[in-house]
C-alpha cells in the first residue's frame, strides 16, 4: 500500500510538512510506503466548463 501524503501549505518545509513527516515516518515504521506532495502556492482550479454544469443543473 502506498499513501499519498499532500502538503496544501505555501511553505515547502514549514510546520504541514513537519505533520506530515510524523505521519510518513509512522506509517513507513508499519511497512507503508508514503509521498508527501507539495501542492504549492499556485491556484488549484475547480470546473473549466461551468455552463455544461448549470444546464444539467448540477447533475453529472
């Protein structure tokens, strides 16, 4: 198993990545594999196509 471990902080090594090295580090002494992603400071968009959205009204 491998968990994905994902830092949304602007600040590559700051105190989220200080939480998620905890984590990391517990889960890898119980044999699973981790990755701490950085997200980074850039906007993460939502839907680029919100008028296909609203004429389903929402529906998927």
């Amino acid at each position: 198993m491998k968990v994905l471990l994902v830092n949304g902080s602007p600040y590559k090594e700051g105190c989220t990545y200080t939480a998620l090295s905890e984590v990391a580090d517990t889960l890898n002494k119980e044999g699973v594999e981790t990755e701490i992603f950085w997200i980074g400071n850039k906007p993460i968009g939502g839907c680029s196509d919100f008028s296909s959205t609203s004429r389903n009204h929402g529906n998927f």
